[in-house]
C-alpha cells in the first residue's frame, strides 16, 4: 500500500482497513499487532481472527504509535497502554474541537 493510497482512506468509525492493510500503513509486524490485540488496546470489529478488520480511526494512533516506538525505543510490554493514552487524546481533542465549533 503507498501514501496515496492512505490518503483516500477516509479515518473515521464508518470505513475499516484489514489487519494487514493496518500493519503495512503502522510498519508493526503481524505479531506485534496481535499482542495489541490480545491486550485489548486494538479492538477488531470482527471477532474472526483468520479476518480483522479495524475501525480506520486506529490509523492515525498506530502509525503515532510506531514512530514513538522507534524514537523512544518503546517496550513491547508498554505498547498497549500507550496506545489506550493515544486513542484518549484523540477522543478528548475531537470532543474539545466540537465543544469550541459551536
């Protein structure tokens, strides 16, 4: 998948990208995103596992997530909660941006 290709993904809680296309777009490998999982910080909207699919809103968090990862040299055990911080962030800016556009 290139850059052109995340830019017509449209992030919100309608469209959903598979667990590859959300590996491929974070840079995490596939086990790494199944520890997310398993952890409960990245939630599938299908409960099939041979068939994830995520809500596009985690694209933003996960790649912001990989880059602190890299940066920071992040332990796998903190990924988790760190993404649980980062969705938080998003959700609390999102209701503050709503709150000042009325």
């Amino acid at each position: 998948m290139n850059s052109l290709h995340l830019e017509t993904i449209l992030l919100d809680e309608q469209n959903e990208v598979s667990f590859q296309e959300l590996a491929d777009l974070s840079g995490f490998s596939n086990d790494e995103l199944q520890l997310l999982v398993q952890s409960g910080a990245l939630i599938p909207v299908s409960s099939r596992e041979d068939s994830w699919f995520f809500s596009s809103h985690y694209v933003i968090s996960i790649r912001t997530l990989s880059r602190l990862k890299q940066d920071f040299e992040l332990e796998p055990n903190s990924l988790g909660l760190m993404l649980v911080f980062l969705n938080r962030i998003r959700t609390l800016e999102y209701q503050l941006n709503k709150q000042n556009n009325f």
